[in-house]
C-alpha cells in the first residue's frame, strides 16, 4: 500500500523534503531568482508555464530522487499538470520515489496579535478529495508568527490543528505550519509560546493520529527537541525562513531529527540559462549539502 509505504518514507528516510510550492504571489520572484524577468510572460497562465517548466526541471533531474529528497511540496497548479505526460504527483512517486504533498492554504489574513492566520479556505474539502484521488499523500498549510503574543499565538496553534483534523479525515498526512519570522526581537520568546501550544495540541489529538511540523529555525539548539519526540508528530521539518542555505543548513545540522524543507535555499543558484549539465551539477550540490545537514542531527 502506497500510503504506508510513503509513511515509512518520511518518518524513516534519510533525506529532506524540497518545497516547490511557490504560489501566485511568490512566483515572480522566484522566477527572477531563476533568471527569468517579468516581461518574459503576457498572463499568468505563461506565468505558471514558466514557473512549471522550472520545476519540472528540477524533478527530472538525476541528483533530485528519494535515497536524498524523500518528498516534495507541490503548488495546486503543479499537482494539476504533468510532466512527460504523467501527472506531477504520480510522476514524483513511480519515477523518482519522492512522495508528493500539496500547499493548501490560501495565503494570510491580516496582522491580529502579532500574527497572521490563514486567509477562509471555503473550498478546502473539494481540494482535499481532489488531491486524495491524485495520489497526494498530505498538505501543508502556512501562517505567520511576528510577536510574542500568546492570544496570537494560540490561535495560530488552534487554526492549525482544526485545518490538520480536515486534512486527516481525507485520509491525508496534514504539515502544520506555524513559522516564526526570524527577524524578531523576541523570536525565543515567541518559540517557547509556540513550543507550549503545539505541545498542547499534539497531547489532544485522538489516539493513533499524528502530524507533521514545519517550524522555523529554532533559536536555541533542539529547542524543539520535545516536539520530535512526541509520539503523535510523524516528522519535524525545517524552512529556511530567509536563511542563505550556507547559514540555514549550518543550524539545521545541531538540531537532532529535524529535516529540512527548503524552498528559495534548495534552487538558490539554479538557472534557466545553465545548460544540463551545469544545472544538474548545481542541484546535485545544493541537495547534497542540505541532505548532509539533514542527516546530521
């Protein structure tokens, strides 16, 4: 069965999760982070094209498969296309063993307490089930931490859980995601407010359910180390949060069982201008030095 297998993937594999996930607001950036200049598309359809093609790039290459990238976040519209005329989830698992998740949240409300929850997701269920049927395995579903507001805090932690629980009755491995800005001053002490609720959170979950965590960077080393350990948190992973990947994999490796889950630091150096050959080698070194700090703890 593809679901257990893909779970002992994540909780045993020793690799990282790469996060192709970039969504409308982040994809010119990224593309311009790939060399690719905004006037290169007349409509966001072209837009997507171009941003999909660059994934696509990416999953196909020979350093990216599941002995090191052991599962990949997907955009709605990535999982909605295909490459070689496999569709995008199907395709990560049969031809690279990498198992597939899906971003579902729909961007951030505004700032209340520090924080920001996620925007309504009225359509979330179909989303879910359409995901389901495309072979996803779970989803991972972002809000943001600027303060060190408990109120805030709370109902970022109670936001994430209710949306996990939606995911899990689709049969689906919810990611939650509660990132704290690493610019903060009180970042520590917005992370032990944090560490408290998910604590909490995990202890509620019905026996024989479990989650997944995406968390910033801890400012203390395995500060988290408490939430790896917890019987009903499948994974702990890591996002760069704005970390160069030199600094950010040079954290991750002192912090025991969290794996990455880099986005901006997986394809930093990477562009539509290197050949093959240049680009493969490229990733191949970006995957292997997030791999090792990955392993490392």
């Amino acid at each position: 069965m593809a679901n257990a297998e893909m779970t002992k993937q994540i909780a045993e594999g020793q690799g990282f999760i790469a996060a192709l996930d970039q969504s409308g607001g982040s994809t010119p950036k990224a593309l311009k982070q790939y060399g690719i200049e905004e006037g290169a598309w007349s409509d966001e359809s072209g837009m997507f094209d171009l941003i999909h093609a660059m994934r696509a790039r990416i999953i196909k290459s020979p350093a990216f498969a599941g002995e090191r990238v052991v599962g990949a976040i997907l955009f709605e519209q990535t999982m909605d296309r295909e490459i070689d005329g496999i569709p995008t989830a199907t395709y990560l698992w049969d031809k690279r063993h990498v198992v597939p998740f899906l971003k579902i949240d729909k961007g951030l409300d505004a700032e209340v307490n520090g924080c920001q929850l996620m925007k309504p997701m009225p359509e979330l269920d179909a989303l879910l089930a359409r995901a389901a049927k495309a072979g996803i395995y779970g989803t991972k579903e972002r809000s943001v931490i600027s303060a060190a507001n408990e109120a805030g805090i709370q109902a970022v932690v109670d936001q994430q859980f209710a949306i996990g629980a939606q995911v899990t009755a689709h049969g689906l491995m919810p990611i939650l995601e509660p990132e704290v800005t690493i610019s903060i001053a009180d970042k520590a002490e917005a992370e032990a407010i944090l560490r408290t609720a998910l604590l909490k959170g995990l202890d509620a979950l019905p026996e024989g359910q479990k989650v997944m965590l995406k968390l910033s960077l801890p400012t203390v080393d395995n500060f988290y180390a408490p939430l790896v350990d917890h019987p009903k948190c499948l994974k702990v992973v890591a996002l760069s949060g704005g970390h160069s990947r030199e600094a950010a994999n040079a954290i991750l490796a002192r912090n025991r069982g969290i794996i990455a889950s880099f986005s901006r630091a997986l394809s930093e150096g990477l562009s539509a201008q290197q050949s093959d050959a240049e680009f493969d080698g490229m990733l191949e070194g970006a995957i292997a030095s997030i791999h090792a700090a990955s392993v490392a703890g």
